[in-house]
C-alpha cells in the first residue's frame, strides 16, 4: 500500500485522534500514572495488514539472535555470585529487520516521519522534540518471535519505548511486568526483588496487546518480559526508535549484536 498525499490522516483509527490537545494530555497522564499506555486499535485494519505483509514478504532478510544476559543489561559484575540477581544469566531470541529493509512504501516509514505523530509522541513523552537515528539501521525495526523465541526480564537503557504489535501468535508472546521495580536515579537495583521475580515468586502484571495497538512503555525501572511464542503463527512486533538529540547512531557494538553488520 502506498500512501497519498493526505498521509497518515488516512491509516488513523478515529478513536485516537493524535492532533487533539486534549487527547494528547489525557495519554501524557494515563503514562504518567501508569508508566505504559497503550492505544488500541492505532491504525485502520488495511494499514496493519499492509505492514503485516511487509513483514511476510521481508522475513527472509532477518538477522536472527539468541543470548543470555542479565536484567540489569550490564557486563558481569565480578563483586557477585553469578547466581546473583545482578549477573543471573535469562535468555532472549529473535530475528529483525532494519530500517532498510522496510520497503520504501511501507505505511511504516509514514507513521515514523509523520510530524503530527511526532509532535504527539513528544506531548506524551514530555520531549521538546524526537529525532530519527543517524544510522540507517535502527530507527525502525520489525522483530520476529517464532515458536519458543522470547524477551528475558530486563529494565531498558532507554527512559520510552514505542512498539507496534502486527501479527499476534496463537498463544505466548504476553507482555509482562513490574513497575518500579529499582530505582535507576538513585542507583536502588532492588535485587531482592529481581531474585523474586527470577524464581517465579512474584505474578507480574499483564498487558492485553492485539493487532494494531501502539504502546508506549517507561522501562527503564520497569522489570519486564515478553513470554516465548507458542505455535505456528509467528508474532511481528514494529519498535520504533527515536533520539532526544540529533545525530545519535546506536553504538557500532549493538549494531552488530542485534543486526550481524554495521550498515
């Protein structure tokens, strides 16, 4: 699908009308209060079953991973026991495409450089403004979970997440998590809580994505998941990643970590 010239205008659902103040505030607080929104049904069914296909038709270009790391997304720390909360090894896998292997007329390279959109993010967000990646790799990425792949528990680096849910598996791949699980400013990694959480000790919250929802996430305190998929149905997840200053390319050691090349 290749969009007009009225844009992104016509992919929008009506219940999320982006360029109402209003609207924008009441999201700014539910976050606030929340530390993750989520809006349903964002785009019309045809725009998500024009990514969708994107997705399909581009799977064979993803760069696939599977590794261990710590929640706290950090090198060992020799001063613990490797059981220890802080370097207890959990596992992640997926594979992903890059920004430029999105087809030029994806709907996704619209929704992401659409300045109403932005602006809205930005009220949201509380950023006086959000910019694209300097690589041509990481502002948008399409992840694949096939069956048994998964996200580990971890806080993200990053203070906002921004993810588009386009193809939902049959069962698995449920999104789950702790809010205020540390407190990063004041350097509290709260490890009693993470050992709870590690040995199953604690019920996480849930959140309910389908097809079509954009949420955004604060997990940078937040100890979060994403359960293996289950099934044949492979789950296709859109994270769309912007910078608070200019000019800012993800590290060349992430950019091989997470895409196996540097451009």
């Amino acid at each position: 699908m290749v969009a007009d010239s009225k844009g992104m205008a016509n992919y929008l659902a009506n219940d999320n009308p982006i360029t109402s103040v209003q609207f924008a505030s009441t999201c700014r607080k539910r976050l606030q209060n929340d530390g993750v929104l989520v809006l349903p049904g964002f785009l019309i069914p045809s725009a998500i079953h024009s990514i969708k296909q994107d997705g399909i038709d581009n799977i064979s270009k993803a760069y696939y991973t599977s590794s261990t790391h710590n929640v706290y997304l950090a090198a060992h720390d020799d001063g613990f026991a490797d059981d220890h909360p802080r370097n207890k090894p959990v596992a992640s896998s997926k594979g992903c495409i890059t920004t430029d292997q999105i087809p030029a007329a994806s709907l996704l390279h619209e929704l992401y450089n659409d300045e109403r959109f932005r602006s809205f993010l930005c009220h949201v967000l509380e950023e006086s403004a959000l910019f694209p990646y300097a690589d041509p790799l990481s502002s948008i990425n399409l992840h694949y979970a096939s069956e048994g792949q998964e996200l580990g528990w971890h806080f993200d680096n990053s203070s906002f997440a921004i993810t588009l849910l386009v193809q939902k598996p049959e069962a698995g791949g449920v999104f789950e998590y702790i809010k205020d699980a540390r407190n990063s400013i004041k350097g509290e990694m709260n490890y009693k809580l993470v050992k709870d959480v590690l040995n199953n000790s604690v019920t996480p919250a849930q959140l309910s994505i389908n097809e079509g929802d954009l949420v955004l996430f604060r997990g940078k305190d937040a100890l979060h998941r994403v359960t293996p998929t289950v099934g044949d149905t492979t789950r296709m997840l859109v994270v769309l990643a912007y910078n608070t200053k200019p000019d800012v390319s993800l590290s060349e050691s992430a950019r091989k970590t997470f895409y196996g090349r540097l451009k």
